[in-house]
C-alpha cells in the first residue's frame, strides 16, 4: 500500500462517538435538550439523528435535526465547512430542499471540540442541521420522469452557485481531492486495495483511457461548484398524488455537501448518471433521462459530451477502489461502503463490454425524445 495513502489515513480518524456522547454534546454545545438519538450511517465522518424535546425555550426550533461530527481531516479546514454551511443556507434561500444550520449556544454554526480516546486528544468539528423528511431514492421505485427531474436539479444547483459569493471560497479549490472527478488517476496510489483480478485490470485501462482522453480536454470544460456527491442516499423524494391519480416522486431533500469542489458541469451529470444507475434494473437506460434534465438547464458542448462516458466509468472506479481501500482500514463499515460494490463492477463491465459507441447511443437517443417531445 502506497506510503502516501498510509500518511493520508493516520491524518484521517474517523469519529467514534458514543450515542450518549453525542447527545451530551448536543445539550452542551447548541443548548437542546435531546429526547432520542440514532446513528445514521456515513463514509468517513459520523452522523446521529436527534430527537429534540419540546420546552418553553425551544418551542419554535425544530423537532428533529441531525449531529454531524466531521472527522479529524476535515476538521482541520473549518474554512471549507463553514464554506459548505453557507451554501446549504443560500440554496434554501434560493429554494432547494436543503436543510438549515442550527447555531450554537454562541451563535456560531459550527464548533470545534477535543476529546482524549487514550490513545491521544483528537478534535472534531461539529455541526447540527434540520432532519429532512423523505426517503432515499435507493429506497424507492425510480421513473424516468424521477431520472429526468433529478438531472435537472443537478444541473439548477450547479447553475444557482454561479452567484454564490464568499470570502473564503477559495478553499473549494481541491486539487489533491481523491473525489474530484478530474482526479481519477490519483487511483492509482491506492489499486493494491483490489488485489490482482478483472476487476482491477478495467479500472487500469479506465485510468489509461482517461489520462489520454478526458485529463487533456479539461480546459475546455466550462467550470462550476459541484456538489459532487449526488449518489441514491443524499437525494431523498416524497410520494405525491399526480392528476391521474397515481403515486409519482418528487425530490424532497439534497443531503451532505462534504464532497463540494470546483469542477465542471460535465462532472456532475455523470457523478448523477452513475449512482442513479446502481439501483436501476435497466442502468444503461438511466443515463438518457438524467442528460435530458440535465440539459434542460444546461446543454453540454460537444467536446463535454465526448468525455461523458469515460467521467461515468472514472466515477465508477473511484466509488470502486475507494470502498474496497476503506473497507481495509475500517472492516466494521463494510456493509454501508460496500453499498455501490453490490452492483457496481457489474455495471462498470457492462459499460466497458458494450463500449463507448453503443452506450452513448442510447444515452443520445433518449435525451433526443426529450427534446422531441418539448418542441411538439
């Protein structure tokens, strides 16, 4: 294992709060008194649900928020978190489904804590936001009318943060960051976690392939904030009644801006493609839907459009490597980062066995009778 990946976990320890801990914390620091408290699961950072009882004092604050304590990395860039609370703050404002920020006892949105485990003092960042109500579109039947509306709200997000302005935004300029699409070769340091199988010989030509043909066409991408981490768990959807009578979904919740850089339109569409694509029953399908919401907002360039299948599978191969690296360093979180393991690889081979042509095709084609049908 690459000596850099090794320096990259020391600095990265993950949370290990207990559910009384965190409930302490929540009386402590933002002065609400906690009637029932749950972890929820999370990749690297740790995440409680809190029940808030009802007193005199807090009548009117909200019901139900949720803890997230960030890990020891992250906490060292109270910059970039207090970047990603004002965000959530100005997409509300602009009408997203995003939660709001709680404050402190101080009034602040944020506040740093230490804790000594034994084995040394550890300090963390802590932050409560509203619970939002909704299931995760993992957990829900998905239509292509739920595909298309959300690639449209990728791309609205996108767009609405072109007016976003903050004296410290310059901390969304990630460039080592492992989840940034543009760098999927830094996976590169991190491939001993597949062992020596097919699965690693796709990802080593999806490397290849995206040295040669995305990494020398980034600058003609046009540049924006990505959320970058629209997977099947951070959109959530409520059922509503459509005018045929039938159950239709529509997005209730955009959940966890931990993974927000600079990148580029095209990134976030085909960060949304493939995890739509994990839960799907017909996942080249996904793809078409999702371009056209997307491009109803955002029409991509040609030169944006020829890298789209190659962003698709680098997302794929860092979801990939990236599980089977953390599932070494942390066994007892296998289940929750093996989510997109279950179905991914299987997608990746089918995309890669079929083949650029033929999936751009169908990608194409189904944006195509999208467009078809708005100029009837």
């Amino acid at each position: 294992m690459a000596s850099g990946a090794n320096q990259q976990t020391q600095a990265l320890a993950k949370p290990d709060f207990t559910e009384a801990q965190a409930s302490a914390l929540v009386e402590s620091v933002f002065g609400l008194k906690v009637s029932k408290i749950q972890p929820l699961p999370s990749y690297d950072d740790q995440n409680f649900h809190v029940h808030i009882s009802r007193t005199k004092d807090t009548a009117d604050g909200p019901a139900e928020c949720v803890l997230k304590i960030s890990n020891t990395e992250a906490s060292k860039n109270p910059d970039l978190i207090e970047v990603q609370n004002c965000v959530i703050m100005f997409l509300k404002a602009a009408g997203f489904p995003t939660a709001s920020v709680c404050h402190t006892k101080e009034d602040n949105m944020m506040s740093l804590v230490s804790v000594d485990n034994g084995s040394g003092t550890r300090s963390h960042l802590l932050r409560l936001l509203t619970f939002l109500p909704g299931s995760p579109v993992a957990q829900t039947p998905v239509s292509p009318r739920l595909l298309y509306e959300i690639g449209r709200l990728a791309a609205k997000l996108d767009k609405t943060l072109e007016s976003f302005h903050h004296p410290k935004l310059q901390s969304l300029h990630r460039d080592s960051f492992i989840w940034n699409l543009k760098n999927v070769p830094l996976l590169e340091k991190y491939m001993d976690a597949l062992g020596q199988n097919g699965n690693r010989e796709i990802v080593e030509q999806v490397i290849q392939l995206f040295k040669k043909e995305v990494v020398t066409k980034l600058s003609h991408f046009r540049e924006c904030i990505n959320h970058g981490d629209l997977n099947d768990y951070n959109i959530l959807v409520q059922p509503s009644e459509s005018a045929s009578g039938d159950a239709v979904y529509q997005v209730s919740g955009v959940l966890d801006f931990g993974d927000m850089s600079y990148g580029c339109y095209v990134f976030e569409v085909a960060i949304t493609i493939m995890y739509m694509m994990i839960e799907s029953k017909n996942p080249i399908q996904v793809g078409g839907h999702i371009l056209a919401g997307f491009e109803s907002v955002v029409p991509l360039t040609a030169v944006e459009r020829s890298a789209l299948y190659l962003l698709v599978c680098g997302r794929f191969c860092q979801s990939l490597v990236m599980a089977a690296y953390s599932c070494q360093l942390h066994p007892e979180n296998r289940e929750y980062l093996m989510i997109t393991a279950k179905t991914g690889w299987k997608h990746l081979q089918q995309m890669f066995d079929m083949g650029q042509k033929a999936v751009e095709e169908v990608w194409f084609e189904t944006a195509r009778s999208y467009e078809a049908r708005r100029s009837m």
